[in-house]
C-alpha cells in the first residue's frame, strides 16, 4: 500500500518534538515511513512482526519498541519536527502501535497482579487506594536524593523526569471525555491546577522547564529523550496508553489516583535535597508547589475521581486499582535502574549531558 499525504500542516519546530534517533528496526522503518524516506509502509509492518517474534526480556525495557511507541503517541500530542499531522490517525500506523501495546499491556498484567476490590463505594475503592501506596515497598529515589544526591544527579533526575514533566498532566486528561458526572468534575478539578488556574507561567509543565533552566539543561519540549533509556520512557509511553484507550479509563484513574498519592512527601524530599546542595528556588519551585497541591489532589483523585468511578461502575473496579498498582511498579523499576547506576557511581544515562 502506497500513502500519500499533503504537504500542509506539518508541526512547526516551536511546538512540536525533535526526531529521536531510532534504536532499532521498528523506529527506522517508523520515522522512514513519517519523514517520507519511504512511501510503502510494509517496512514498517515486517519491522514490528520480525521484532515481537524475536524473545525480549521485557518489553517495557526494550529500547526500539519502547522509542517507536514514544514517536506514535507523539503524533496525539505536539507532534513530531517535519512530521505532517495527518499521520496521527493513519491506519498503518495505528495497526503497528496496537501490536506494540498488546505486548506492552500483556506484559504489565503479567507482572503487575492486584486482588478486585469486594466493597464499590467510594471510600473504600479510596482506602484501598492508600493501602496500595503505603504498603508500596520500591526503592526511594526521593529518600536517596534528600541525602546523598549532587547536582551531577540532580540533573539526571530532571533529565529522566523531563519526557514526561515537559507535558505533565496531558496523559490523565484524555480521560476528561470519557468519564460523566462527579468523576468528571473530579478530573477537571486536578487537571486544572496542573494547568496553572488559569496562568500559564503557573502551569507545572512551565515550572518543571523553569527547573532545568536552573540546572543548566535544555528545556526544549522532548530534548532528552536520546539520552534515557526504555525504562524511562515506559512510563509515560503506558499514560498514554491508558489515556488514549476508553477500555483502559479504569486504569487511567488508578493511575492518577497513585501518581498523587505518592507525590507530596517525595517531592518535598526532592526539594529539600536540592537546597542541601545549594540550588535557589528557580529550581525549586516546582518541587515545592507539589508539596501542597498534591496532598489536596490525593484526596480528589482518590475519593472522587477513583472512588466514585467505581460506584458509577463497579466493573472498573479492577482496573482502576491494577492501574495504580502499575504506576506503582513502572516508577520503582524505573527507580531501580537510576539508583543502580549511582549506587555503582556511573551515569544511569545513555548519552553524556554536555
């Protein structure tokens, strides 16, 4: 099959993310196929089938499929440099993505394993919720970088965190359409502070960029995505599956529901070890904003976000604590990784910062 594509509305380079370098026959074949290297996406078909037939130790740190998914989603987001738009709902394209989720999403049901909850009421889908996150036994990148951490590290951190700080929020607000009523508003209610209340400067995205400014990094939208490996990019890449499926809405308020249950006391913690190593509040900041924002939107988005998603529909009770069970696990084998590589005292990146 020959596509063709008109030349308008390709993403411009203010908004849109610079090409990564493909890791791997499926991201060649990809950006071949977008860039219009090629025209006929069978490269592109025979790449994903030649790689899902070969054994991966895991999928979700597999580098080329984990790259390939991140260029896919993209294109629902800010797009792609020089990539035309009307990629984003090509069915080639879609066909491919899909065979890389079922194996992503097989893999994390494998892994990731939670009891269905036997009481639907809101509060106590919400206390199970906690009790996942208290009882959550991963390695604390927090408690390291509050002791031990150097500005060597703390770079690395913000590198790593930037794939997905760089658009905070944008996956969990794909569910907005897909929920009614008080999980709706619930949704809404978060996301909008996320998203500054109504100030752009005051948006998280914005004072993450702020942040790596501070650290003498580059804040350009998808910079570092080079420099991180599929561990990192696993995490957000599974956001945007959960936000981009209407089946997975379950999973996608789980896992927003775990993502600030488990992010006000770390993010103190980050903050604190950033002033123990003499950085001002230009950096800062978006640690310190966490701190007061997220111990209120655990409770949203525990009660009234996840909670009254499964009175609403009690079927979802399922997913909705399996996806906070899976943010769970994607950050603490993402924290396994970072913190093996500095317990080691080598980089836990790909490519040096310069």
């Amino acid at each position: 099959m020959t596509v063709q594509l008109s030349p308008a509305h390709v993403a411009g380079p203010q908004s849109s993310m610079p090409l990564p370098t493909p890791r791997g026959p499926v991201g060649e074949a990809l950006l071949r196929l977008l860039t219009g290297a090629v025209t006929d996406p069978a490269a592109l078909h025979d790449a994903v089938a030649a790689t899902l037939a070969a054994p991966a130790g895991s999928w979700l740190e597999h580098d080329d499929v984990q790259v390939a998914l991140t260029c896919m989603y993209e294109l629902h987001y800010r797009g792609l440099d020089g990539v035309d738009d009307d990629w984003e709902w090509q069915p080639d394209v879609l066909a491919a993505r899909a065979a890389l989720e079922r194996v992503v999403e097989s893999e994390l049901r494998e892994r990731v394993t939670v009891a269905v909850p036997q009481e639907t009421s809101a509060a106590a889908v919400a206390a199970a919720l906690f009790a996942l996150a208290s009882s959550d036994d991963g390695p604390s990148m927090s408690r390291w970088i509050a002791r031990r951490a150097q500005r060597e590290h703390l770079a690395e951190l913000l590198v790593h965190r930037s794939v997905y700080q760089l658009k905070e929020a944008d996956p969990h607000t794909w569910a907005v359409p897909r929920l009614g009523g008080a999980p709706k508003v619930a949704l809404v209610e978060i996301q909008s502070d996320e998203y500054g209340a109504g100030d752009p400067e005051r948006q998280h995205a914005a004072l993450f960029a702020q942040a790596m400014r501070g650290l003498g990094l580059d804040d350009t939208y998808g910079r570092y995505v080079d420099h991180v490996p599929a561990i990192t990019l696993a995490h957000p890449n599974v956001m945007s599956m959960f936000g981009l499926h209407r089946r997975l809405r379950g999973a996608i308020a789980g896992h927003l529901a775990a993502f600030e249950m488990t992010s006000s006391v770390p993010n103190r913690l980050y903050g604190n070890g950033m002033r123990r190593v003499g950085l001002g509040a230009d950096v800062t900041e978006y640690f310190d904003e966490h701190v007061e924002a997220d111990a209120v939107h655990e409770q949203i988005a525990g009660r009234d976000l996840a909670g009254r998603l499964v009175e609403q529909d009690p079927t979802l009770g399922a997913d909705v604590v399996w996806g906070a069970a899976a943010c769970l696990a994607l950050d603490g084998w993402w924290a396994g990784h970072v913190l093996g590589c500095w317990e080691a005292d080598a980089s836990s990146l790909r490519l040096a910062l310069t």
